[in-house]
C-alpha cells in the first residue's frame, strides 16, 4: 500500500510526463543555455502544486462565470 506521500509523487511524475511537451514548447523561445533550469522550475511547481492537495480550492466554470471577484 502506498503511502500519501509515494502517491503525490506518483501523481505528480504523471502529470510531469503529461505536460513535458508542452514545457519544452512554452520554453522554445528562451535562450538554449537557460531552458533546462525553466524547465525544473516548471517541474517543481506541478509538484508543489501536486502536494499543496488546493485541487478543491480550483473554481468550476459557472463559479467564474457568474461571480465578478474571478475577472
């Protein structure tokens, strides 16, 4: 059985491999020599994101639609 933590980290790896496309894309326009350090940057903020458990916390869409504070 997994523990919390072994399951955050595997959830985070997922969505890491997921998005890894997509961050070198974003990143095609930085200089070559700075696009590996943006790139962990990126990495670690899906993970402190993954383990910050503020899913919950995300708005759904009517939520924004109908409520002024979000825009």
């Amino acid at each position: 059985m997994q523990t919390n933590s072994e399951l955050y980290l595997n959830m985070a790896e997922e969505i890491i491999n997921q998005f890894e496309g997509h961050i070198y894309k974003s990143l095609s326009r930085t200089k070559p020599e700075e696009r590996e350090d943006l790139a962990q940057e990126i990495r670690l903020k899906i993970v402190e994101k993954v383990f910050s458990n503020k899913f919950d916390e995300t708005p759904g869409f009517f939520d924004v639609l109908l409520n002024d504070e979000y825009y």
